[in-house]
C-alpha cells in the first residue's frame, strides 16, 4: 500500500487532477520506485519535500520530520519492514538530498 492509498487523501497516479489540484510530489518522485516495496516514493513519502498530507504543503524534510515519524503510516512501513527499513537519511541520499543534521 502507497501513502495516497493509506490516507486517501486524492492526490495519487490515478486521480483526477480538478479545480487546480495537482499531484502529489510523492507520485512523481521515480529515484524511490520500488522502495520499500512501493511505487515511485509512495513508501517513503517522509523524504520527499512538498507533500500534500493534511491538504496543505509539508515543505522539507527537516521541517516535516517530526510529523512524519509520528504518523501511523511512516509507524505502520517501519513496522512491516523491521530492519530492512531504510533510514530517511539513506532515502534522502537517494534523492540527491542532503540529509543534514538528522539522525533519525
């Protein structure tokens, strides 16, 4: 399961983008495809800057960080992966982020 399917939130592939909606920054991240078993950053859409969680932009990950970790579907993808989760500051390398003074 991607993150627009958990939270349902409008945003994913397959939606009709109306009324000036666009798609999430997520949807459109391919250097993620595949991780975690997900399709472009669906499964890892803490890293990505500019989500659309709560219908307002998140901004970056050092911003967001503290929600994100806090979010049942960050907690539920840690979960099912155990230790083949991948720290965000892998996921933000992968990205061609720096991952900055986090060490989460």
């Amino acid at each position: 399961m991607n993150c627009w399917e958990f939270m349902k939130c409008g945003r994913g592939p397959d939606a009709p983008y109306l009324d000036g909606n666009h798609p999430c920054p997520v949807v459109l991240e391919t250097s993620l495809d595949g991780v975690h078993g997900g399709s472009n950053a669906g499964r890892a859409c803490w890293v990505v800057a500019g989500t659309m969680c709560g219908g307002d932009v998140q901004g970056t990950f050092a911003k967001k960080c503290p929600s994100c970790i806090e979010c049942d579907f960050y907690k539920m993808v840690e979960q099912e992966l155990g230790h083949r989760f991948l720290q965000p500051k892998t996921l933000l390398r992968m990205i061609g982020e720096h991952p900055g003074p986090f060490h989460v």
